[in-house]
C-alpha cells in the first residue's frame, strides 16, 4: 500500500489495491489465532480500506489537488477540478462524498443557536440515498 499512498498515484492502481485488500481480507485474520489480533487486524484493513476509497474518490472527483498527484494510465498528470477545489471529502460506512463548506457563523451568535441550525440542515439520515448512489454508478463493493 505504501506505493499507492504516495505523492503520487494513478486511480488505477488504487482501485488495484482495494481489489487486493477486500480479497485478501478472510486469510488475513488473526494470524496467530487470538481474537484481539483478528479485531486489530480487522480495524487495521477497514482503515486501510477507508484510506484508498477516499483517496480514490479524492482523484476522480477533484484530480491533482494540493499535495497530491494523480496520474491517469498514461502517466499524464489529472488535472485539478476546480469546481470541487474547497469541498470537504467525508467517508462514512464505506461511502465516499464531497460536501461543500459550510459558512462561518457570526461571531455574536450563541453556539446552541448554530449548532440548531446546522442540525435543522441535515437530514436525518446522512447516508439517505447512498444505496441509489451506489447502485447508479455501477459499484460492486460490499
């Protein structure tokens, strides 16, 4: 995973090694047969996992971006989508969204009062829609 953590990278070698993670994750449990290493290993592949599908998403929606480098098969450079230059990357149960900033509130305001603002923004679910989101773009990842 190293290489693929790099300043640079190409998306298809990151979406190369998260075929390689979700596929190699059953014979990497608990290599020396105890429960508390299968529940390091598991935290340390979900993280990892976490790691490359943000870092995949990062590419295809934003492109070379701030440190980070993408390469396209060819070996060219991806070029920044500055439509997406400020958003925010958020992963959550194995879903990866773009979130645009969020204002900064008046500086006279109690936090309460933002704070209920922001919750009256949100939906209640924050993983409403995924599922059809996913099923569009044709993914097959558990």
């Amino acid at each position: 995973m190293e290489f693929q953590t790099f300043f640079y990278r190409t998306l298809e070698e990151l979406r190369r090694e998260i075929r390689e993670v979700l596929r190699n994750l059953p014979h990497m449990l608990a290599p020396d047969g105890t429960f508390a290493s299968m529940i390091e290993t598991i935290d340390i592949l979900t993280a990892q996992e976490a790691l490359l599908l943000a870092m995949e998403m990062a590419g295809e929606a934003m492109g070379s971006y701030g440190s980070a480098l993408y390469l396209d098969a060819s070996g060219g450079v991806l070029p920044e989508n500055p439509a997406h230059s400020r958003d925010r990357l958020i992963t959550q149960n194995r879903v990866c969204r773009l979130q645009k900033p969020l204002p900064i509130p008046e500086a006279d305001i109690w936090f309460e009062t933002v704070w209920a603002q922001y919750l009256a923004t949100q939906p209640a679910n924050p993983l409403e829609g995924v599922d059809e989101m996913i099923k569009s773009k044709g993914a097959d990842r558990p």
